[in-house]
C-alpha cells in the first residue's frame, strides 16, 4: 500500500512543479533604450499566453513592441486600451513579427490582452491571456 502511494505522489509532483512554473511566477521585463531613444521589447503570444506577461516603460518616452504568436490556427491579438495614456492599440498576431509602436504619455498599470473568443466560449483573455503593461515616471 505504501508504494502505491509512493508512486502516486512520484507522478502528481512532477504536475504540480509545472503547473506553478506556468502559473506567472515569471518576471517582470523591463524595456531596454536604444541608442535611437526608443525603449524596445518583444512579446510572443501563444496557447493562451503572452510571454513576457509584465512589461516596464518609462513615460514619454517611445515604446517598440515587436509581436509575434507561435505557430498554430488559433488566431491571436494584442489589445491595448488606454487612449488616455496615448495607447490604443489592436494589432493581429502572426508568426510574422510586427511592429507596433506608441509613446506612453502617463504613468500607471495597463492589462493588455487578446480580445479573440469563440461563440458560445470564454475568450482568450478569460482564459489567462492578458499581461501588463507598466508604465513609470
């Protein structure tokens, strides 16, 4: 009885360590600048993810954001609704980068998500497709 329960442990521990790696215990990604003065940072989205899901940007100054999804047919978007902060973006992914660029104009926590859903579905953002955007003085 004891090694039954033995094995059952050996095989749920392994599910438990990647359901808390998937989780979001990822970092935040700060912006770096360029010697042009744009800040830069990539976002890769996928089965229900944007990777990174926690970006920092600095104020008034202008922002690149290169996107991409990873290969799949389910399609993909990054929505960013904040036209008081000088963002109002919605942009479709595909495995092709894009470029999307704006200038933040003022400070605060911003989601950005994938407003794409399936009648009758929960939507990708429902499903955990959403990050933030931080902007800072």
């Amino acid at each position: 009885m004891k090694m039954i329960h033995l094995m059952i442990i050996l095989m749920i521990f392994p599910l438990h360590v990647f359901a808390l790696e998937e989780a979001g215990t990822q970092e935040a990604y700060t912006a770096a600048v360029g010697a042009d003065g744009v800040q830069r940072a990539e976002i890769t989205g996928g089965e229900y993810f944007f990777r990174p899901s926690h970006i920092i940007v600095k104020k008034d100054v202008p922002v690149e954001v290169s996107v991409k999804k990873e290969s799949g047919i389910v399609p993909h978007n990054l929505v960013i609704s904040a036209p008081e902060a000088g963002m109002d973006i919605k942009e479709s992914m595909s495995s092709e980068t894009k470029a999307v660029r704006f200038t933040p104009t003022k400070a605060g926590k911003y989601p950005f998500y994938c407003d794409k859903k399936l009648p009758f579905a929960k939507s990708h953002r429902e499903k955990g497709m959403e990050g933030i955007l931080e902007v800072t003085e």
